[in-house]
C-alpha cells in the first residue's frame, strides 16, 4: 500500500495507512509479551498477533507505551538555568517567579515557536509522545492583545505540529495577583483575560485545533489565587460545551504559603474548597497537589482526579514532596509532567518520584504493590496511564485500539543491566545513566528513529541563537 504524505510542518512525513511491527519484547498492559506483530492502521493499533508478520518492521529492542508529559510551560525551556544564583538562603519560588517575569518580557510569538519546537524534540528524544501544554503566555510583550487572540496558541500548536509530538493544549485563565481579586503585577500582564475574553481564546483554539492532526484542547484555571469561583465555573462550563470529557488542569497546593493564603481567605485549605466547590472528576488534573492533608488527599481520590506530579520542578523549586505512597496505596491515579523543564526526562521524573518516598520513609522499593512487585514498571504503566486520561488521550498502553504511541528501548544499552522481562524498566529507572531510547512512534509515524529527530540541528542552531539574543 503506498504512503500518504502529510505534511507536518516543515517536513513531509510518510505515513502509511497500514503497517506491521515485529517486537521480540513488548509490554501489553501490565504483562510482558514475546514475539508479537503489532498492526497499525491509520495510527491506530488493530490487532496484535503472534509471531513475525510477512513485511513487518523489526523492532530493535523491547517496545513500551509512550510517556505523556501532563504538565509543561514550554517558555521556560529557554529559562532553565538563569535562576541558580545563590541569595543567602532567601530564595524560593517567589523569588524564582519574579525572575521569570523578567525574562517573558523579551519573548515573542515567533520566539515562543523556537523554543517550544526545540522542548518537544527533546521531549519526543527521552520518550514522551504526548504533551499538555499549560498555556498562559497569551499577550505581545506590552501586553496588548495580538490582533489574532490565539496567536501565541497557534506558536505551540506549530511546534507541536513540527516535532511531530501529540499535543493536549490547556489555555489558562489568569486574572488576579492573588486572593481576594488582587490587582495583577505588571510582571503578570501578558497573561490576563477577562473571562469573557477567555473564552473567545477557548473557542479559537478550539477551531484551530481542528486543522492540526493529533491535538485536542481543555482549559487551566491557572489556581485559585488567580481566579475567583464565578470566572472558574464559568471556563468550566463553556469548554464543557465543546467537550464534556475536556481536561481541565490546575495549580493547586504547591507553597506553603499559598496553603496559608487559601485558609485566610476562604477559610479553606486549597484542595478542600476546590471538592467543595466545583464538581471534580476524572477529567480534572490537580497540578502540584503536594500540600495536602489526609481527607484532601481522601477527597482526589473520591473524586477521580489525577494528581499532576512534576518531582525534578517541585524539587528546583523547593516546593515539598507529594504524598505518593498513601496515594497510590489508596489507589489513586497520578501523572507526570516536566513542568519548567529543568529536566526534560521521564526516567529521572519517576525515579525520583521513588527516592523522595524512599528518604521521607527509609525503606527501598516502595512504589510497588503485591500485583506488580517491579518499582519501574508499576510507576511507567500508572504515569502512562494517568497521563492518558490527564489529556483524554487515547494512548498510555499498547493493546488493540489504541493509538500506535510507543517507544523501542535500544538493546545495546539495556543488555548492560538486568534486563530479564520484570527487570527492564528497573534498569531502565535507577541503573541507566544513558539515554534508552533508540525509536519513538506516535500516531503511528516514527518521529524518532536510531535516537534521531529529523529537525534537530536545525531547530539546535535556531534555539541557540534565540538563547544567544537573551543572554545578552
């Protein structure tokens, strides 16, 4: 059958409407699998049959589902590292933030383009296939509204469409400076919407969607400090217009103090007022819920909420370490995300979202449980799942049906450690210290084949130029 060809940006991609992978090790749901051809139609994986398929590709190493990428504010890629000078002890978040707020004022459309193709590459080279992006760069850099509203969207739905990446794009309401309807800083202005004018960027965005393969769209009430309870239900109602199953993504509980804040205000820890008043459920994901108390805790779970994990950001940033055994002891569901990009690696995002429970509680392997006794392959199979429903994405496992987003393991690298079937991703977490990936599928094209992407010297030499102009 001949390839289609699609044309992705600024390349032109060859899909095939059918096509057959041989994988001598695949991981269907939570049992390993020898010898099995996947066929893929359309992106889609149809059936899954044993032995070697006639014409079938060979995998070149074991095959696992993609990595989703639940949360990310793809700007601050080119931020990393221009906050870790010391102040005596005093920094913090706060004072982070207010560094970053210096830095947006140089960024522009085309900018954020830059840097977002360059983070999705990197994303796609460690294994994530999918991204939600909490967008709330939204204005020019005076911040004026551009004469396209969605304008700065369009920059990451381009990137996204480039890299090849899935795309979950979460537009973010942003109105105030903190609780009680601040007034905004001007460090916050290219963020601020009416939630009128919200909504109009939703329904765009919406619309724009439409013209890019792979991509869907939910909303981000940016947190309760920044939005009041009539400007949330009303987001939340009108993307449930479009979509009732939409995802729908919140800061929650990341400081202390924001914890303090919530409690004068409403008389309510952040989590608790949040169950209270908005109807969660399975589509909402509760970002850096790491402040909570048992019944909060009781309470996501009750509620079907995921509970958005990014430990390589939360611990830059001195946030706190989320409570992870209890959660998934009481079987809740939780996803990973890469946040401000610090690290842009899901091994190093799941193994350390094991050592933190490991030093909290002085014990070893602790993130298993009696039907899966693997640490590494219990926390990769959750987060991909987790991460699946966090952007209501067809993905997060291999099985028929599904959506063809996976990743080929490079056998030369895990041959170097246990690397019998309930060893792989064990290894993989906490013994190797080189990249594993060798290929990575999405919606059953290779953006990533022999650890390559096609675009990345050029989009290395535009992104470091880019960061060249900043540095300045």
């Amino acid at each position: 059958m001949s390839p289609v060809i699609i044309n992705n940006g600024n390349r032109l991609v060859k899909k095939n409407p059918l096509m057959k992978l041989y994988a001598k090790k695949i991981l269907l749901g939570s049992q390993w699998a020898s010898h099995k051809t996947v066929i893929i139609e359309n992106g889609i994986i149809t059936d899954i049959i044993d032995g070697k398929a006639a014409e079938a590709e060979m995998a070149q190493g074991a095959v696992i589902p993609g990595m989703v990428n639940c949360h990310s504010h793809a700007f601050q890629r080119a931020f990393a590292g221009f906050s870790e000078q010391g102040s005596e002890g005093q920094d913090s978040f706060w004072t982070w933030r207010a560094i970053m707020y210096k830095f947006l004022d140089q960024l522009t459309d085309a900018d954020a383009e830059v840097i977002a193709t360059q983070l999705y590459i990197e994303m796609l080279k460690m294994g994530y296939t999918r991204v939600a992006e909490f967008h709330y760069l939204h204005h020019d850099i005076n911040g004026a509204t551009y004469p396209q509203l969605a304008q700065m969207a369009q920059a990451i739905f381009n990137a996204a469409n480039n890299s090849g990446i899935g795309l979950t794009l979460l537009p973010v309401l942003y109105r105030y400076a903190g609780f009680g309807k601040q007034a905004p800083n001007d460090g916050q202005k290219r963020f601020i919407n009416s939630t009128e004018q919200f909504n109009q960027l939703v329904t765009d965005c919406v619309a724009l969607s439409k013209d890019y393969t792979n991509s869907n769209v939910g909303i981000a009430p940016h947190s309760l400090r920044a939005v009041d309870k009539d400007s949330l239900l009303a987001a939340v109602n009108h993307i449930r217009v479009f979509d009732k199953k939409a995802p729908i993504h919140i800061h929650i509980s990341e400081q202390q103090k924001e914890v303090t804040d919530c409690l004068a205000h409403y008389g309510k820890r952040p989590v608790e007022w949040l169950l209270e008043n908005a109807e969660l459920d399975q589509h909402w994901c509760l970002i850096h819920a790491t402040h909570i108390n048992q019944q909060e805790r009781q309470g996501i779970i009750k509620s079907g909420a995921i509970a958005g994990i990014c430990p390589t950001t939360e611990a830059n940033l001195g946030d706190g370490i989320f409570p992870t055994t209890e959660f998934l002891q009481e079987q809740g569901t939780f996803a990973i995300g890469s946040d401000s990009h610090i690290s842009v690696n899901p091994i190093e995002e799941l193994r350390w979202l094991e050592y933190a429970q490991r030093l909290i509680k002085q014990q070893r392997a602790i993130l298993a449980d009696q039907q899966q006794l693997s640490v590494g392959q219990n926390l990769w199979q959750r987060a991909a799942q987790g991460g699946a429903q966090s952007t209501h994405s067809n993905t997060g496992e291999l099985a028929v049906g599904k959506q063809a987003d996976l990743v080929v393991l490079d056998e030369k690298l895990t041959r170097l450690f246990a690397h019998s079937d309930q060893h792989i991703l064990d290894s993989l977490l906490f013994a190797s210290q080189q990249n594993p990936v060798q290929d990575v599928m999405v919606n059953g094209v290779w953006v990533i084949k022999d650890c390559q992407h096609s675009l990345q010297q050029a989009s290395y030499d535009k992104f470091t130029r880019l960061l060249a102009k900043l540095s300045a």
